[in-house]
C-alpha cells in the first residue's frame, strides 16, 4: 500500500471519522490510540475511503496510525466532542 495523502473529516467529530486516501492495491489498518497510548480500535482498510465510528468511545484526543504490516504510512491527531 502506498499512500500520497490520507485525509479525514471531520475533525472534531462526534463520532463517524471519514478517512480518504490515495492508496496503492494493498491492505494495511488503521489505528486509534487514546492519549495514553492505549489502542481503542484497530479497522483494516482498504484503498479508496473508509469511516471508523467513534461515538461509543469518550470524548477527548485521540491518535491515528495508518499501517501497512510492521511499516508507519501516516499518523495524525482525531478530536472526538
């Protein structure tokens, strides 16, 4: 999987994070981390776009990772109101 850009939307949200991204044919996951570094949800992906439904975690700052096997592809920060 290769990735130009991954962009989600929107941010804040109050549950449903859109993800949209320029992928290769691979498959890699997403992960959601909360200010602790615990991980809260984990969602396999594929190219194209994908939503993770945050609204039954608590509001507050999360992180995301975009991985591809053992490989970081993108991180960013989620804001869940």
């Amino acid at each position: 999987m290769h990735i130009h850009t991954l962009t989600n939307a929107p941010n804040p949200t109050t549950g449903e994070a859109r993800f949209r991204g320029k992928m290769g044919d691979g498959e890699g996951s997403i992960v959601i981390q909360d200010v602790a570094g615990r991980e809260v949800e984990r969602v396999p992906v594929r190219p194209g776009a994908f939503s993770i439904d945050l609204s039954l975690h608590d509001r507050g700052t999360y992180f995301y990772t975009l991985r591809e096997g053992r490989s970081t592809l993108q991180s960013g920060k989620l804001i869940v109101l």
